[in-house]
C-alpha cells in the first residue's frame, strides 16, 4: 500500500501563488507516476498536472505555463507550483499516484487540500 500525505492548500487573492507538497510513504517501489487532480464544485474531478519517474510531465491546458509539477524521488515527494493563479483554479487538490506508465495515475489517492482564489 501507498499511503499520500498532502499540504501547501490555503487561500489566495486573484494572480497569487501557491505550492502543493505530497510525501509517499509505504511501498514506494510501486509508483511511477504521480500527479495532481483537481475538483471543484458540481464538477468532475480533472487531472492537473502528472510526473513520471523520470521526469517526463503532462499538464492540464488550463494550467500550461501557470503551474510547475515535479518531483523528488530521494524524498518521495511530489510538488506542484501554482502561479498566477484564477477564481476558476478554486476546487480540492488531490495528490494521487500510480504504478503504470500511463499519465494519469489513479492507483492511490490523498484526503485532498482546499484551494481558495478570490477576485
């Protein structure tokens, strides 16, 4: 099992600035891919941004060239660095993980933090 702790969640005012952390724990062998999700209100859950192992990501259109994800594999850790950030990037951030290559892992999942972006 993989067990994913998030922090970093708050709120901020309309173009501020925010950064995810998410540490693994447990049988860390078993992910190659970890990633962020997002769900906001009323919505469906959507992929963020996702890293493979070795470094190669993918990013929500929505988010290119506003949000940076990457990765410690010494620390087993996921970051996600969120600029310039929108009343519309409001939703729970969760951090998730698989043990595909696929880019978007689904295998594990965290509790979730709370991003707040007021206008």
């Amino acid at each position: 099992q993989v067990q994913l702790v998030e922090s970093g969640g708050g709120s901020v005012q309309d173009g501020g600035s925010l950064r995810l952390s998410c540490a693994a724990s447990g049988i860390i062998v078993a992910i190659r891919t970890m990633g962020w999700y997002r769900q906001a209100p009323g919505k469906e859950r959507e992929l963020v941004a996702s890293i493979m192992k070795r470094g190669s990501t993918a990013y929500a259109d929505s988010v290119k060239g506003r949000f940076t994800i990457s990765r410690d594999n010494v620390k087993n850790t996921v970051f996600l660095q969120m600029n310039s950030l929108k009343p519309e990037d409001t939703a729970v951030y969760f951090c998730a993980a698989g043990g595909s290559t696929t880019p978007h892992p689904r295998d594990y999942w965290g509790q979730g933090t709370r991003v707040t972006v007021s206008s």
